[in-house]
C-alpha cells in the first residue's frame, strides 16, 4: 500500500482519537474545583467574593490560604491529566486534550461558559506537554510576582516566556498551540490588563470582599 492511501486511511482515526481526547480533556478542565472546595469550606458562592473568579487567586482572597493552595493544585492537575488520557493515543491527541482541558476551565458548559482565566490549568497542560517550558513558566511567574505582587501580570509574562522556550527548543507545535492558549490567556485577563494600566490592580494577598 502507497504512503499516501496509508496516512488517508489513518487519517479519520486520528481525527476521531483527537476529538475523543479533546471531549474528555474538556470534561475534565470544565470541573470547577475552586467554586465546589469554597462550597465545601462553607464560604459561599465564590463567583460572589472578590473578583467573582472561580481560581485560586480569588480563592485566596477568602484568607483561606490551604483551600487556594488546593485549588490551584486540582486545576493544575486536571490539565496535567487530560494530556496524560490524550498520550495514549498519540501526541496530537494529548494536544488535543490539552487544548480541551485549556477550554473547558474558561468556558465550563456547567457555569453557563463562565470560567477561571486558565492560569493553572494553563500549567499543567504545559507540565503534561513539555515539562521544561513548565519550569520556565513558574520561574518568570515567581520573578514578576515577587518584584510587581501582581499575580495576573505574573502569569501574562510566563506565559510569553513559556511560548519563546518552546520556540527557541524545537517544540514548534507545541509553540503553536500555546501561543494559541496565550491569546485566550490574554483575552481572559482582559479586565485585570486595563486595571493595570490604571494602577487599579490587586496585589496578591490583597483581599477585596
């Protein structure tokens, strides 16, 4: 058989294992652990505290350090996870469940399609992927974080970092894919860039209830 009749009849396979993966990272990515650990804690509503966000910086500004150190964990494993399910059928596929995970926090089917801005998640996928831009990613985070204590101007800075290492590695599709979740990244923090150019942004370990 020619190369090219083997790859066309690949092809559908593929793209079946891809969507497969991507509905499953979606599924995954879609759970809002932050909202339910803040129900469990018997702190309310968390999309009605603070910046109303259902992440763990929002979380954090319940005073509650443990449950936001947990919920940044979870929704950094889930994205971790969807690429870890999606390998076993291919890299696209964990590509595919990565940029499903990715989706389902911004846009959970179950809130309506109002989700976190993906910061964590955006991590794990990153960790699942290519564990070194990972590293990157959490360096630059801590570095801004720690000169600037504004966690989203943190996570805009690696996120940039995270696609340049990705580039300047080889890494070109996971480049693409993740200048991709960056943009997203980017329009999620659309509010929290205008606060900052205003001089308006909450510092981490600011609380505004």
């Amino acid at each position: 058989m020619p190369p090219s009749e083997a790859w066309e009849n690949l092809l559908p396979l593929l793209l079946t294992l891809c969507l497969l993966s991507f509905v499953i990272g979606y599924l995954l990515g879609s759970i809002p652990f932050g909202l339910l650990l803040a129900r469990f804690a018997g702190l309310g509503d968390l999309r009605q505290i603070g910046s109303g966000n259902i992440g763990a910086t929002n979380v954090l500004r319940t005073g509650n350090k443990p449950l936001a150190a947990l919920t940044l964990l979870l929704d950094l494993l889930k994205g971790t996870a969807a690429v870890w399910v999606g390998s076993h059928f291919g890299p696209y596929a964990a590509m595919a469940a990565g940029l499903g995970a990715f989706l389902g926090h911004l846009y959970p089917v179950w809130l309506g399609f109002r989700g976190g801005k993906g910061v964590a998640t955006y991590i794990g996928v990153l960790l699942g992927l290519y564990w070194p831009a990972a590293l990157v990613f959490c360096a630059v985070w801590l570095l801004v974080a720690a000169i600037t204590r504004y966690s989203s101007l943190a996570a805009l800075a690696a996120s940039i970092a995270s696609v340049g290492t990705l580039a300047v590695t080889g890494q070109s599709r996971l480049a693409v894919l993740f200048l991709l979740l960056t943009i997203l990244l980017y329009i999620r923090h659309a509010s929290n860039i205008e606060r900052l150019v205003r001089g308006e942004e909450a510092r981490i370990g600011e609380t505004k209830l």
